[in-house]
C-alpha cells in the first residue's frame, strides 16, 4: 500500500549563501514504510555530497551555495511505486 497524499508535502526556503537550509518532507503512509529521497531539476541527489544529509525526510544542506538553488521534489518508494511531492523551490541570495 502506499497512499497518494504526502503527510507534509517540502515547501519554498529562502536562504542566503553559505546559510544552511532545510527542506522537510513527510511522506505518505504506506506498508511497507516507504523510503524517502529528492531530486533537484529532475535527477536524483547524491548523498555523496558531504555537505548535504537526508535523514528521515529531511533534507539538509550545510552551507548553501548559489548552485543549490532548484527546484527540488520529495519522492516516497515502497515495494507498490513511488510518489512524488509537488515540487518546493530552494531560493538561494
């Protein structure tokens, strides 16, 4: 099972560079519990990046950049699919 409505859907940050952002996604319920990643202008992030940590369904960015700026979707996958958020948008000035 994995329902279509996120519990709380990501929405637009503003941060100034080298600030540190936030974006915070809880997913919908579904059985099994589903995962939760992001991607930014439609590719997938990396969690190679040192400076950016997903944990439960926040993602967290160190100290934003110029290039951090996107658009940015919460993406819930179980065994049953994926959904995807609507899209938030991360300002970066």
């Amino acid at each position: 099972v994995l329902r279509d409505d996120f519990r709380q859907p990501p929405g637009d940050v503003v941060v100034a560079a080298g600030e540190p952002a936030i974006l915070e996604c809880i997913p919908p319920r579904g059985h099994p519990e589903p995962s939760v990643s992001w991607r930014k202008n439609g590719a997938w992030l990396s969690d190679k990046d040192e400076r950016l940590t997903i944990r439960g369904g926040k993602l967290m960015l160190a100290s934003t950049r110029k290039s951090d700026a996107g658009i940015y979707v919460c993406v819930a996958t179980n065994v049953v699919g994926e959904r995807y958020s609507e899209p938030a948008e991360l300002v970066v000035f």
